[in-house]
C-alpha cells in the first residue's frame, strides 16, 4: 500500500471499501494492491462476489452512507483517518495489514513520542491495579504515552496513572460508545487530554469479534505491551500474543502463583517474555526494541491481473479444507495443490462471497453464514 493524500472521492470510495461487510482487513490490502485504488476495487466486488459463490447481491456501502459518516464522525469533533494517509500512525502502518480505517477523537500524536500497551485483568486485584497506576504515571513521566483499552480493572488504572502525561484508549465500538458506563468521565477525560482510536464507525455497539480487532490496535500502537495480571483465557495474552506477531515487545509482571489472575502473566514470563518490576526494566526494554517499518507497495507494481483467475475447482477444493477453526494459509496452499496466488485468489473471492473470513496472522477459516449451513 502506497501512502500519500487522497481527494475528498477518494476518501469517500477508500470508506465505502472499508465498511463494506464482506471486505476484511487483509482482503482490503489485497484489493487495493490488485485494482490501484479504491473506486475500482468497489467496481469489482459484484464480480468476484459472484465467482466465489455469493447467494444474491453484495450489499456495498453507497456514498451517501460514506459522506453521513464523515460529517457525522466531524460533528462529533472526531477525525477519520485512512491507512495510506500521511496523519496515519506509523507504527500501526507497519503492522501486517493495518487497518484500512480508524476514528480518532482527541489532540495527542501517536507518533509523537514511543507508545507502551499496559492491559490486563478485568477483575484486578487492589495490588495490581495500583501497580498499573503507578507504573503508567512513571513512564509516562519519562516520555512514554501509555496504550490500553478503556477496560475495567488493569486497563482503567493505566489510563488514569498516565491522562496527565499522554494516554490513548483503543474502543472496541464506535468512538461515542462508552463502556464501561463508569468510564464516562474517563472517556470524556481522554478525549480532552489524550486521543480515542477505534477501527469501528460512529455510533456501534461492539460484538465479540471487535475485541480481538481493538487488541490487535492496542498492540499495534506500541513498541512494547506490558501485561499486568492476566488469566489463562483473557484478552490480554491475546494481546501480548498478537504484540509477538506484529515483532514487538512483550513484558509481564509477575504474581502470586496463588492467584489465578496471574497465572497467564506467570505462563508469559516462562515462555520468553521480560520480567517486569520497574518502570525502568520497561524503559530498557523499549530503549532496545527495534522500530517496525512498512515496505510501501506502488499501485502501478498492480494491475488486474496480478493475482490469477480462478475457476469452480479451484474455489470447491479449497472450501473443503476450511472449517470453523482458522487454518493456516500456507497449508491451504500445501493440501490444496495449488499454487499460492491461486490460494489467494480464491479467499478473496470466498471472503467477498461471505463464504470465508481471512485474519490477520496468515490464518482462515469458514464464513459465518457457511458454518451454520
């Protein structure tokens, strides 16, 4: 993807292309590489929905959804940001794909100064959330500006420890949606001093599938992400997991062994991540981590026939290997016999059909609609 400025239609199409249902983040990235830019991609969609399968008409956002969007987002005092735009973060540019959108309300820089994740618990202890605070507000002291998601617990401390130094809180719906209810001044708060980032448009009402999706914002955000307190299933070892794929830092305090909200952080600690006491064992790490950087594609590297036409065999033999569970790409491309662009080429077709969902990470696995059948 190439960055540069795009005209008010252009905006508008690259919008459109985002909110459409059926394109994902990973499909978007494709398309706009494949087609060069936005219009034509959405000109392509009742096509390629067609080919993968599509049981009637795909419902393409209009323009006039588009436009109420962006006056609505800008009566709200909130900015949307496309991915191959200059104001875009850089760190969240490099993750593979970034997302194609984000909402922003607020007046603080991402790229202005490093940005550490700090997440954990729901159900924190008094100990660990005071160690939270404390430990947002000291590196936020030292010039870091704390990421976390406006959750109860771990998440709320680290927001507040840090509101006066520079604070981003990443939402799962849209940016006028506050929850929990109790962060209402918080969100008001952050939205003053720091800066609110969703993927989500104005006025949604998160489901289970944003969450992973604002977790992977948070980790994208930040050269590191610092886990304070987490179960064994919780949203913040996805988060520090997804932070490992996208090569940044992954750092944990430890607890009681006692404690179950611990032993997630523990289980990191034994798997390789860095023990964290201190705000200075944080500033070590974040002094030594290496810096992503995108490589930029050209869209005239692109054109239409960049990635192979498919047929119905191709399309039946790799529907057969999906199931519910993500499976990983490349064995698609292994069980398949085919070739990898074929591979892909065939996912977008499925993902735009709804017959597939492609997920950041190289994985795939049945459409919604397709596992229910």
């Amino acid at each position: 993807m190439k960055r540069g400025e795009l005209s008010f239609p252009e905006r508008i199409d690259w919008l459109r292309l985002a909110r459409t249902a059926q394109v994902g983040p990973v499909t978007f990235n494709k398309l706009i590489d494949r087609y060069g830019d936005a219009a034509c991609a959405l000109d392509a969609l009742p096509e390629l929905a067609r080919k993968g399968g599509r049981r009637g008409a795909i419902k393409i956002v209009s323009r006039d959804e588009a436009e109420q969007e962006m006056a609505a987002s800008e009566d709200y005092d909130a900015r949307i940001i496309m991915a191959c735009e200059p104001d875009f973060p850089d760190l969240l540019f490099a993750i593979d794909p970034p997302p194609p959108v984000i909402t922003v309300k607020g007046h603080l820089t991402p790229d202005d100064a490093p940005c550490c994740a700090i997440v954990g618990s729901r159900n924190a202890s008094a100990i660990g959330m005071r160690f939270a605070r404390d430990m947002a507000a000291e590196l936020g002291r030292s010039g870091i500006t704390i990421v976390s998601g406006l959750a109860r617990g771990i998440d709320g401390a680290a927001h507040s420890g840090s509101l006066a130094t520079g604070t981003i809180a990443v939402l799962a719906g849209g940016i006028d949606h506050i929850y929990p209810p109790e962060h209402a001044e918080l969100h008001a708060a952050i939205a003053r001093d720091g800066l609110l980032v969703t993927e989500s448009r104005l006025g949604a009402t998160p489901t289970a599938k944003d969450f992973p999706r604002r977790n992977r914002l948070i980790s994208g955000l930040s050269l590191g992400t610092l886990v304070i307190e987490a179960a064994m299933r919780s949203g913040s070892l996805i988060t520090a997991r997804l932070a490992a794929e996208q090569g940044r830092e992954v750092m944990a305090a430890p607890g009681s062994p006692l404690d179950p909200r611990a032993k997630g952080s523990n289980k990191l600690i034994r798997d390789g991540a860095v023990l964290i006491e201190t705000a200075d064992d944080v500033l070590d790490v974040l002094r030594h981590a290496k810096r992503p950087v995108a490589a930029e594609s050209d869209p005239q590297d692109y054109t239409h026939d960049a990635l192979p036409e498919t047929g119905p065999a191709a399309r039946e033999r790799v529907l057969d290997l999906l199931s519910p569970s993500p499976v990983a790409i490349d064995d698609l491309v292994r069980h398949s016999g085919l070739a990898t662009g074929e591979v892909h080429a065939v996912l977008i077709e499925l993902e735009i059909a709804g017959r597939a969902v492609i997920l950041p990470g190289g994985t795939v696995q049945l459409g919604y609609e397709e596992a229910g059948d």
